[in-house]
C-alpha cells in the first residue's frame, strides 16, 4: 500500500533537489556514493530521505555533492535511501509520500530483511544493507510532522549520546528505544551493539517543509563531519547554520503504541513539558493514557494515528 496522504497545515518552503545526476553512484549501488581520503580515518556515512517526504536531508547532501566535498581522512558516504518515495513528491500533497509500500525506517531487524517479505522499501533496504554495514558512524537526518524544536535521537547506548555532544546540535538529544512497529536503520546491526564500536545518530531538523529545517541538516552535517576530523570547522560556517545553544538530555521511558485509535487531548505538537504526573494526553479506544511522572516531555507526537503505530513518546530530563 502507499503512505496514506494526511491533510497539510504547513507551507511547503524547502524545494526538494533534483537528485537525479546521482543516480549512478560510485559504489556499484544506485545514489550511494563514497569517498576515500587515503587516510587512516573513520567510515562516516550521512544518509537522507529515508523518507521521500523529507527533503532536508537531499539538500544537505546536494549541498556536498555540488561543492565536491571530500573528506580530511577516513571514508565518507553519501547516502540518498527511498528514491521512489522521494520522486513521487507532489508540494500540493505533501504528507503522501513517506514511503511507497510500508515505512523504509520500521524494516532494519535482520530477521525482516531475511525474510520473504517484499515491498519497494524492503527491496532498497536490502540492496544498501552493505553500504550501512560498511560505516562505523552514521547521521541520519530526518524532519517531523509538527512544527516542534528539533531534536536529536541518540538511542539507547552511551555511544549513541556521545556522538551527539560532539556534533553539538541541536538542542534537545532524546535517548530511545524506537518504535513497537519495526527497527530503525539508526537501531541496524554494530550501532546498537554495546559492544561494538560503531555508533549512530537520528536528526530530526524540524517541521518537514520548514526552510530551518534545511539550514540546519547541513549544519548538523558539517558538525558531523567536523567532529570526525573529517572536515575543517570553515566548513560549518559556511553551512549557514545559527551558533549552538548548550544541549539538554532526555530519556525516553515509554512509548504509547496505539492498540485500537487514539485521540490527543489537545492539539500538542512536540517538546511541551507537561508539569503534572495524571494530565490527560488522550484515548487509545476506551484505555485513557495520561503523564506518567512530573515534567513529561512529549516527544513527536504523530498524525499517523493507526493500531501499531507511535502515538508519541514520553521522556524525562536526566541532565
């Protein structure tokens, strides 16, 4: 099926880039591209439009690709994901094209790209599975559906976190487990190990089609890229992007995984702190589900209100 279209009350001011001079690649799969320094370094990959209505991350990259950037030392990839999706975006309906078949971010568990399942977003998952699992950092930038304060997901492991006080933006860094409805590429393989050393982080710059959201995927790319000792720190500068306001660090301690529909009380849009332990959130069916604790952030609360999906995620402030 396709990514049912939900009504737009956002201004659709970023223009998705024409992606298509790089459709080749350089790695033997179509639109990854890689860059070797020569030099003892890590293997980065930034990775954009995971889903194909999230154009922040293609402009980033298209930003890269024009200027011929090439890393100081180590590897660098770039990565362009749901190229069907991303082609079929239509600015006078925007919110239909996340993904063709099913949700291009929900399919990393390795039992699923093993498995017989096909979908168009399965069959592009398993062909760039060897470009992912060749990287030892990742950034993989996102947008969000509300107008909210851009965060950044780190996940579950101190490696996770690590990455992203080094990147230093944005503001607000979100440790969390993901979603009930599938694994996410920041969650594949070596990246949630503990064990090992190859850590990831999830940007979300911001509402989809906010011009803020575009200045900041390359922002927090050429901070990646800086952070790595891949790139000088001009390289920021020249990316646009505002200086940094001191980080805050969230946990997220439970997802509420919608079982029947649910309803929000209000019209909450991402980052209210909600002062009181027992505040209504809304109605999952005839399950009332309300804050758990005392300033509960409310973390990308979704549209997409459907059995199995993410309503939203409740975190609390740990420093």
């Amino acid at each position: 099926m396709s990514s049912p279209s939900l009504p737009n009350e956002y201004a659709v001011e970023l223009t998705p880039p024409d992606i298509s001079p790089y459709a080749k690649g350089n790695t033997g799969i179509p639109y990854i591209w890689r860059f070797d320094s020569g030099k003892p370094g890590p293997h980065a990959m930034v990775s954009a439009i995971v889903h194909g209505n999230e154009p922040a991350g293609a402009i980033a990259l298209d930003w890269l690709m024009q200027r011929d950037f090439r890393p100081a030392r180590g590897i660098l990839t770039l990565a362009f994901m749901n190229i069907e999706a991303y082609e079929a975006f239509d600015p006078a309906d925007p919110n239909a094209t996340r993904w063709v078949d099913e949700d291009f971010n929900r399919v990393w568990a390795q039992d699923v790209l093993d498995s017989d399942r096909d979908s168009v977003e399965l069959r592009r998952a398993r062909e760039v599975q060897p470009a992912i699992a060749a990287a030892d950092r990742l950034l993989d930038i996102h947008t969000m559906q509300h107008l909210a304060p851009p965060v950044m997901i780190a996940g579950t492991k101190d490696k996770g976190v690590a990455l992203a006080r080094k990147i230093g933006v944005p503001r607000i860094v979100i440790s969390d487990a993901g979603h009930a409805a599938g694994v996410r590429m920041r969650d594949h393989g070596a990246f949630d190990d503990a064990n090992a050393d190859a850590a990831a982080c999830l940007i979300e710059c911001g509402q989809h089609w906010e011009a803020a959201a575009g200045t900041l995927a390359k922002d927090s790319t050429t901070r990646f890229l800086v952070a790595l000792g891949m790139a000088d720190a001009d390289l920021i500068a020249e990316a646009g992007g505002a200086e940094p306001e001191p980080q805050v660090f969230f946990e997220v301690t439970e997802p509420v995984t919608i079982e029947t529909g649910f309803t929000f009380s209000q019209a909450f849009t991402g980052g209210e702190i909600i002062a009181k332990a027992g505040t209504l959130l809304g109605h999952d069916g005839d399950r009332t589900v309300v804050t758990p604790y005392d300033d509960c952030m409310l973390v990308m609360p979704s549209k997409r209100l459907w059995p199995g999906q993410t309503a939203v995620r409740l975190a609390r402030r740990v420093s």
